[in-house]
C-alpha cells in the first residue's frame, strides 16, 4: 500500500513538473510574439501634419500670403486706401479740393476670393484708383504645403493675374465751336497687365512666419495717364519688371499681429518708388481687420508692385485698411 501511494505521488509531481515547464517555453513564445514589449521607451516617429496658420489672411499688406481660403468658402474683401500725408491740409489742385492730410481721397478695390479645392484659390476684384479704373482676377495654386516633421520645410505657391484697365481716357480739344472732350483710343491689349509670381515661405514657429515672392509683371504700356494733363505721359521704366517681394508676420497676442513687407524692383523704377507697408492684423470674430501704413496706392499686383508715385522719405504714406470676411458656400465635409 506504501509502495501504492508512493508511486502515485511521483507520477504526479512528474506530471506537475511538466506543466511547469510546458507554461514556461509558452509564455517565452508569447513573450517574444509580443512586439509591445520592451525594456527601453522607443522614440515615436513624428505624425507628419500640415502646417496652418502662418499668417490670418491671405495678404501680408498687400502681397500675397501662404494661406488659401479653405474649400467651399467664400472671403469677401474691401480695400480702402486714403491720400498721402504729404498732400496738406488744404491744398487745393484739379483732382481735390481740400486733401486734409489724404482723408479726403478714397482708393477701393472690392472683390472676393473663392477656395475650389484644398490647393487652389480663385479671385475676382473691381478698383477705382484715381482716374483708373477696371477689373483684376488671379489664380492662386499650392505646390507644397510645409508639414511639421520638417520633410516638407517650406511652403511654395503660384500666382498668376491679370488686370484690364477700362478707363475711359479723355482729352480737351479746342474747335471751332469752342472745347470738346475727344476719347483717346487705347487698344484692348494696352489696357492689360499680366503678374507671375512664385509664393515661398515658412512658419518659424507660432509666433513668426515669413515670406519672399519672386514677380514679373508685365505692363500694356510704359506710359501712365495724367488726369491734370489729359495725356498719357512716359514713365522711363520697361514694360517688362522684375521684383522680389519679402514679408513676414510676428505675433503680438492671440488676436492681432505686426506684418511687414518690401518689394524693390531689380530692373529700374523709372519715375516710381520701391513698395513698403506695415500692417496689423486684428481678428474680430468672423472677419479680420488689417490696418496698413504704405506708399502703394494701387491695390491689385500690377499696380502696387511697380506703379508707386511716392515715397517714405517725403511723406508719401497713406493710411489704408483691408476687411475679410468669410461666408461656408459648399459644406467642408463635401471635400472630405
């Protein structure tokens, strides 16, 4: 019986030891099926996100900016800009009777921008720039767009626009009946102006972004009309212009921000000066207020880029302003 019992005790302690052993190797296996495992914290690989917001709007002042309207979206903009300091408190000419310091003349562009896809933009605006008037439309594309792993570094648009001038340029002749107005005819192609621009720029980080802007405009004629004069007088620049516009954008607090901008041309000025603007963005709820301090009084790209009749240096600044406002057309869930 003590043989019995014995021999039965060591059939099971061989049998427990078994499937000791047996728990053992398996849960060696699981242990190495376990890639989450580890003795050591593995860095992550970084999420590669696009970058938003480098600046509020799609302007800098007056260049253009890094950002598009989104899809769907429609920012609606009126551009305001006042006379330059320098015409006086009352100083009494054939355009305007008393100036006060520029408050009284008003230059306004307005027009919209629509977003068709996530990568491209399209606008359409109408402006009254002293004795100029027309329409300006453009294309606005993205190449590639700066990610936040640092693979994508930069941010790189095209701009493509135009500009038709539908001014009805007049002259004063002296008949035999005494003086009569004569239309000076200017050809449909003289009246057109054509701007290419490559958009190059970077948000440094949350505070400050920047932006250079290769252009060449092409102008329908090297000569401007003198309202004072009635005729089109030369302006020593080519038709054909070169610039380089360089921007940025440092922000003050959540809502508001100081933007800057120069663009010197590199082909010769001729009678016009170089374009220089400060600006701040202050966000208001549903639209953005952009106040500017600048010497350009055009307000499309082939105007204050190479169209420049004052400077700085002798008080030609002007007050202006720009005011977006956006409205949903198509449901952003379309383009998802």
């Amino acid at each position: 019986m003590v043989i019995m019992k014995y021999k039965i005790m060591t059939e099971m302690i061989k049998k427990m030891g078994l499937m000791c052993i047996a728990g053992l190797m398996s849960s060696s296996i699981f242990a190495q099926e376990d890639s989450s495992f580890s003795l050591f914290d593995e860095p992550k690989a970084p999420i590669a996100e696009k970058v938003q917001f480098a600046f509020k709007t799609t302007k800098v002042v007056n260049l253009q900016s890094l950002e598009l309207v989104d899809a769907g979206v429609f920012d609606f903009k009126m551009s305001h800009r006042f006379g330059a300091l320098n015409s006086g408190a009352a100083k009494f000419n054939s355009e305007d009777a008393v100036n006060a310091f520029g408050l009284d003349v008003a230059t306004i562009r307005l027009g919209g921008e629509y977003g068709v896809n996530e990568n491209l933009m399209v606008g359409l605006g109408r402006y009254n720039v002293k004795s100029e008037k027309g329409v300006d439309a453009y294309v606005k594309y993205r190449l590639m767009h700066q990610t936040s792993d640092n693979k994508k570094p930069l941010s790189i648009l095209l701009l493509g626009a135009v500009d038709y001038k539908n001014t009805q340029y007049n002259q004063t002749v002296i008949g035999i009946a005494g003086p009569a107005t004569m239309h000076l005819g200017v050809a449909g192609k003289n009246r057109l102006s054509y701007v290419g621009q490559v958009i190059i720029g970077k948000k440094v980080n949350d505070d400050f972004s920047w932006v250079i802007s290769p252009t060449v405009v092409r102008s329908g004629m090297n000569q401007v009309y003198s309202a004072a004069n009635e005729s089109f007088v030369s302006t020593g620049t080519s038709q054909t212009q070169f610039a380089l516009g360089m921007g940025f954008r440092n922000k003050l607090s959540a809502r508001t921000s100081l933007n800057m901008e120069y663009i010197p041309i590199l082909n010769g000025n001729g009678d016009f000066y170089n374009s220089f603007s400060v600006g701040f963005d202050i966000e208001t709820g549903g639209h953005v207020f952009q106040v500017d301090f600048t010497n350009s009084l055009g307000l499309n790209e082939s105007m204050f880029i190479s169209r420049n009749t004052e400077r700085w240096g002798a008080a030609g600044v002007r007050l202006g302003f720009n005011l977006h406002r956006v409205f949903t057309v198509v449901d952003p869930s379309h383009f998802q």
